[in-house]
C-alpha cells in the first residue's frame, strides 16, 4: 500500500508538503503543477487515505457523476436514479449517486466522469477522489478506468437502418446546442450525422434544424420545419428535452407518429421522464455501459482491484 512517503520522495517534495495537497488544503502555497504531480502519482500508487483503509462495499458507497460535459447542468439528471438498483449487483448496502457541480467540493468515495475533461477539471475531480472512472474521456494515460464509446457507431446502424432497411429517401435532423463558457453541448452530434449521411449521399440540409438545446427550441424549431414544409418523413431528435418540445408541437399540428412522422431520440443520459410513449432511440451511454463502470468504479474504491483497465464498448441503436 502505498505511503506518504513513497509520494513525497517521487514527487521531490516535503512528506508535509504531500499530506496538506492530499488532504485538500488549498491555503499552501504550491504551484498547480506541484499539485498535480503530487495527485498523479498518489494515483498511480493507489493511495488510499486511512480513513478509507479498511472501507469495504457493504458499509456503502457515495459516488459523484461529473455529467456537465454531457448535459446542462440546470437539468436533471433522472438516469442516477436506475444506477441505484444497478449498483445493488455489485454493493450489499445502497449506493448513493450525487451530480457533481465543477468547482464545488464534495464527500465522495469514487467519481464516474463523462466527457473530455480540461486539466484544471481534471485537478478539481483529482481533489475530490482517489478513484475516477472516464467515459470517453481524451486522455492518452492509463492512471485511471477508461470506458472508451465508439458513439458514431449508433449513428452508423440507424442511418444505415433507416436509408437502406427501411428504404427512406431522407433523413432529418431537430436539435440544438447549449454553449456556458468554453462548453458545447450538441454540436458533436450534429456534426457526426451531417458527416455520415455526406458519405452516403443523402444529406439535404433543408431538412435540418437547429437552435437552442431545450423543449422551447424543439417545439420552434419543428414548428418551423412544418411552416416551411420541409419535416422529413424520419427524423432524428437531438436530445430528451428537444424530443419533448417537438412532439408537443406535432400534437398540436396534429401531426402523428409514427404514421406521419418516424420518430427516433438521441438519447446521451435520461433527463427526464417523458409524458410520452417510448420511441426508437439512438443509446449513447445504454444500460450496459452504466453498469460496466459502476461495477468497475467500486472494485477501484474497496481495493479489490489495483489495476487500471480500458474498456472500449459500442453505442447502441434501439427499434422499438
């Protein structure tokens, strides 16, 4: 098990020096790369704090979801509630899921991380937990779990699903972005579909439309797409809340679906509990995915495991 010591004489600094970065005093004065070097090799040695020495599953675990990368942060994340039952194959006693809020400090024992992640990020998660899982994170080290997601595949299995299974002629697109600061949610996925169906021929930028990523935006932007008589006969819904808005706006056009309209929503993390019946769906992080890292996440924090693993799983195109 590695000591303070054993840190400290890596890290060429004080065994003081160590401890107060260790144990989250900021007052001390140490450059940020000091800091991280000092985090990163307590990582890499599986420090474990004493107080978490002799932790073991049953007595419970708190995990922390850093999502801000994924969704806004002023919206809910509903997926942490079925994590709960999936964390009991794996946890005797409850598992408690709390959403993180960058910056902001938090009790945790491990910390599940979608997203590519700035340093300073990094730092801040570093501080709250030895045991940090990324989802699809960029990081080119192996300090830490990996699950890596090929997201373009589920895109792939539904263009190519809708295009040449079920032989459309198109395929629309209604979503929108969310930009706080250097953050943009969206963008990536739009960007991914207008790419396969340009490889494929059949992008018709007519049919795609995008503004705020929101139910207010989905509601106007499919109010617009049936004013300018250019709703595509399959259409891609960006996200839960954009799905939400549109469909309300098809209710009152009295626009049906999937009579009218096929209906398929991009689904990264369920936001919320929609009014309305399920649909077909493009799964960037399915049930599978969440299970994989929970499962992996609680092995780092009892010690059962010391190793770090990178696992590479595929989004997932769900007909219903």
């Amino acid at each position: 098990m590695a000591t303070i010591k054993q840190i400290a004489e890596r890290a060429h600094v004080s065994m003081a020096t160590v401890s107060r970065v260790l144990n989250r005093d900021d007052r001390i004065a140490v450059s940020t790369e000091v800091r991280n070097r000092i985090f990163d090799i307590a990582h890499e040695l599986g420090y474990i704090p004493p107080k978490k020495r002799h932790m073991k599953a049953e007595e419970g675990i708190t995990i922390g979801v850093a999502d801000w990368h994924i969704i806004r942060t002023d919206t809910n994340n509903m997926k942490l509630l079925d994590c709960v039952s999936m964390a009991s194959r794996y946890c005797k006693e409850p598992v408690e899921f709390k959403r993180m809020i960058y910056g902001e400090p938090i009790e945790v024992d491990g910390i599940i991380a979608l997203g590519k992640f700035s340093d300073d990020e990094v730092l801040y998660l570093k501080k709250q937990s030895y045991s940090i899982l990324f989802i699809n994170s960029d990081r080119q080290d192996y300090q830490y779990d990996r699950i890596i997601m090929d997201y373009e595949e589920g895109l792939m299995q539904m263009a190519t699903y809708v295009l040449e299974t079920m032989k459309y002629e198109s395929l629309g697109y209604i979503g929108g972005y969310y930009e706080s600061k250097d953050l943009v949610i969206g963008k990536t996925r739009h960007n991914a579909l207008v790419k396969i169906l340009q490889d494929k021929g059949r992008y018709d930028e007519n049919l795609f439309f995008v503004g705020e990523l929101s139910r207010e935006g989905g509601y106007e932007l499919a109010k617009r797409a049936i004013k300018t008589n250019h709703l595509a006969k399959v259409i891609l819904l960006g996200s839960d809340q954009i799905a939400e808005g549109v469909l309300e706006a098809f209710a009152e056009e009295e626009i049906k679906v999937p009579e009218d309209v096929t209906v398929i929503i991009y689904k990264d993390i369920e936001t919320l509990r929609s009014k309305f019946p399920s649909y077909t769906a493009v799964q960037m992080i399915p049930d599978f995915v969440w299970e994989t890292a929970i499962k992996l996440l609680i092995e780092r924090i009892t010690g059962s495991r010391t190793e770090t693993m990178t696992v590479i799983l595929p989004s997932k195109f769900c007909v219903k």
